[in-house]
C-alpha cells in the first residue's frame, strides 16, 4: 500500500489560501477518482474538490472553517502499490454551498442565514433563595395483605420544591406529586396553575415559553465571510444615513397597469421602477455611483451603474450584480433581478456575477420596517434601503385622503460623500417616483 498525499491546487484569483466549507468524506471512507471530497471557500465563490485517484480516506487537512494554504495537503489516501506520492488537481466550481457531514458536529452553511432567535428564558425566577429540597420517596416499604411488597403509590422520581412551596402545597392539601412543573422543579406558578386546572393540567403557565437547549454554531464559509465584510465596513468607514417619506400613490397604481398588460413579462415589483429612477438621478450625483481605495487615497466614480441587490439565501447574504443597470428597461430590470436572485440561492451565481458592484441596493420587501440604516458595501461609498409601503391618511390641500407612503433610506460613507449631496440625491429619486411618468421620458 502507498500514501497518495493530495495538495491544495492553484484555484486561480490569485489567493493564497481557502477555507474548508465541508467535507464529502471522512477518515477511513472509500474514494474513487473523480469522487467530491470537499468543498473550499474563496474570497468569491466555493469550489469544489475532486480526489485524482481511488483508495482510502487516512487523514484530512482540518475541520469546517480552517483555512489552507495552497500546495498544501488537503487529503491523504491511501492507494494500492508501494512508496509514496504527492499531487494536486484542478478544481471545480460548486454547484451549491455543502454542509459538513453531521458526524463531524459543525452546524452545516446552509442553515438560512437570518438573525439568530433570542434563548427562551427560564421562566420567573423563584421565590426563594435556597436550594430545592428533593422529596423523600415514600410507599417502597410498605407490606401488602399478602405479604408482598405494594407498588408504590408516588412516581420514583425527586420532586424538587422551595420550602415554601412546600408548606404552600401542604396547607392547600395538594400533593406535589400530582403537579407537572414547567421547569426542572415545582413553583408557585405551577400550583397556581394546577389549582386551575385540576390534574390534568395540559397548561403553560402564563408568561413562559417553550424551553430549547442552547446550541454552539460555528461561524463558517459565507457566515463567517459575511461577518469580517460587515466589520470591516463598520470600523473603516463612517456612516450617515438619511431618510425621506415618498408619497408612491401614482407610482402604485402605475405599476398596476403595467401587469395587467404585461402579458409574457415578468410581474414588475417596486424595485425595477426604483433602479429606473436611481439611474436617472445618479449622473447629477457622480460621487454616489463610486469605489473607495481608501489604502491609495482614491475614488473612482463609474459612469456606468453596476447595481448590487443584496439577496438572502440559506448561506447568507449574497449580492448579485445588475451589469449596466442604466441601459434596461423595467421589464428588463425585472427579468435581471429574478435571474440573479434564483442564480444565488441556488449556488449557480458566477464569481464575476458576485463582485464590481458600484452602487448596492438592499430590500426586505413586505418586511421592510419604518426605516433602515443600511451597512456600506465597501469598498463602495453608498446603499439604497427602500422600506414598506404604507397606506396612511394625508392631507392634500384640505382634504384629508387616504395615500400610500414609503421611507426611503441611503447611507453613505461621509469621507467622501457629503450630508447635502445625499439628501439632494434622494429628493431626486423622490421627485421622479411621485411623478412616475417622468421615469419614461428621456
């Protein structure tokens, strides 16, 4: 027998290591040539790694999240013949992101990447200081008229209670065997509850929520990448936002014309009318529409608009690239952003389709709150935030009218972009979309 050691390739992009997303494979597992054994992470998308030959799985690199340098071992095999061997291979796009065997105990990347559900609590805190007593367990000595030994007559587990909880039970007449505690011991809120609902009990106590057990998640692949890009942002660059109240009645009703006509077409939501209107605007605002190389000292504003839309998928927050956003239409715009959106949730999106943004768009759409204060895409200098439309009561004139009511958010890096400069952006993206015929004109 041989030991085949396979290197980490070249995976092009110029980097200089990668990170271990997951294993296909474990130690002692049978490989063939050609056969996935694991999926690596670089600064723009996940590849995935063949074995060059066949044999048995004797020792890999690391675990989930450990990075490795390229030419250096990722995988030792096992092959038939003697002396040993070295090799690397060229490498694969993946597919999709894929998890970490569960044997291996690393919370897979594709868990969806939302915030993280706060701990239920552990119920109100008890009305005493001491530790719970344990209940004496009575009833196992006792003869029956035989001479046997009766079964007994309470459950043989602890029952823990506060002394006065006890005393409570007993001046009640309550046996506390009989009460189902929500917790690990019997409280007054448990007698409460018993007292209320006899000894069926099938009862939560008023207040409490259902217990779950912590739980460790490693931060790994497009969570952990996510989480250096969104510090980086926040320590390197400083951020103002500013947010405006539009009035999107008539871009609304608008947008209702245009789907009940649109035939074949995609359905149109708020956000191509919205890039349409950012598109117009922006050419007075050049130093929205910019890169900063904060290391060199320099801003590159783009004269084309490479729009980002940041887009959720199970692994993370991803951000697709609308190419030349300023030279397509809104059916077009549709049809792109439904393209992207579906190309990253499925793992499909290319590198090139990944990176260049200029200028970011983020969304949350029916769940878009009051207002937002969006996170820089560095190295750009601005995102746009659309939030929930609203339909409130408004005056016009002397009338009071029913009218439908959208905050729009933009925060900017005040490096380079200035307070007046922002604001005098967004009253131009106003004024186009409460006047949404002005999107079609030239």
């Amino acid at each position: 027998m041989a030991l085949f050691t396979f290197k980490l390739p070249d995976i092009g992009e110029g980097i200089a290591q990668a990170e271990i997303v997951g294993w296909h494979v474990r130690v002692g597992d049978r490989v063939e040539e050609d056969q996935p054994i694991a999926d690596m992470m670089t600064d723009k998308a996940t590849v995935e790694m063949e074995s060059p030959v066949a044999g048995t799985v004797v020792r890999l690199a690391g675990e989930p999240g450990d990075q490795v340098s390229i030419g250096s071992m990722l995988v030792e095999i096992e092959v038939e013949g003697e002396g040993e061997g070295e090799a690397t291979a060229s490498a694969t796009t993946a597919p999709a992101v894929v998890a970490p065997l569960p044997s291996e105990g690393v919370v897979p990347t594709s868990v969806r990447a939302e915030p993280v559900e706060p701990q239920a609590t552990e119920g109100q805190p008890p009305s005493f200081s001491a530790e719970p007593e344990k209940e004496e367990v009575q009833g196992f000595d006792k003869l029956s008229p035989n001479g046997g030994r009766d079964e007994p007559s309470i459950r043989a587990e602890p029952i823990l209670a506060s002394p006065a909880v006890r005393a409570r039970a007993k001046e009640l007449g309550v046996d506390l065997a009989q009460v189902k505690p929500a917790g690990d011991h019997v409280r007054h809120s448990d007698l409460d509850a018993f007292l209320l609902y006899g000894q069926g009990q099938g009862y939560r106590p008023a207040g409490r929520s259902a217990r779950r057990a912590d739980e460790q998640v490693k931060v790994i692949g497009m969570r952990r990448r996510i989480a250096e890009n969104m510090a980086a942002s926040k320590r390197h660059i400083p951020h103002f936002t500013y947010v405006e109240e539009i009035d999107v009645t008539a871009l609304e009703a608008l947008r209702e014309q245009l789907n009940a006509g649109r035939g074949a077409r995609p359905k149109l939501t708020m956000l191509p009318l919205l890039i349409v209107a950012m598109c117009k605007a922006l050419p007075d605002f050049p130093m929205l529409n910019a890169r900063y190389d904060d290391e060199a000292g320099v801003v590159t504003r783009h004269g084309s608009v490479h729009l980002g839309m940041a887009t959720q998928t199970d692994a993370g927050l991803m951000v697709p690239v609308i190419r030349d956003a300023q030279d397509r239409n809104v059916w077009q715009l549709a049809t792109e952003i439904r393209r992207l959106a579906e190309a990253a949730r499925t793992g499909k999106a290319k590198s090139e389709e990944l990176s260049g943004s200029t200028l970011t768009l983020t969304s949350l759409g029916p769940l878009g709150g009051i207002a937002t204060t969006p996170v820089i895409n560095r190295p750009e200098v601005a995102i746009i935030g659309p939030n929930r439309v609203i339909e409130r009561p408004v005056f016009r004139g002397k009338e009071i009218v029913a009218a439908k009511l959208m905050n729009l958010s933009i925060s900017c890096d005040h490096r380079v972009v200035d307070g007046w400069d922002a604001a005098s952006f967004v009253q131009a993206v106003k004024k186009l979309l409460e006047a949404p015929a002005f999107l079609f004109v030239d």
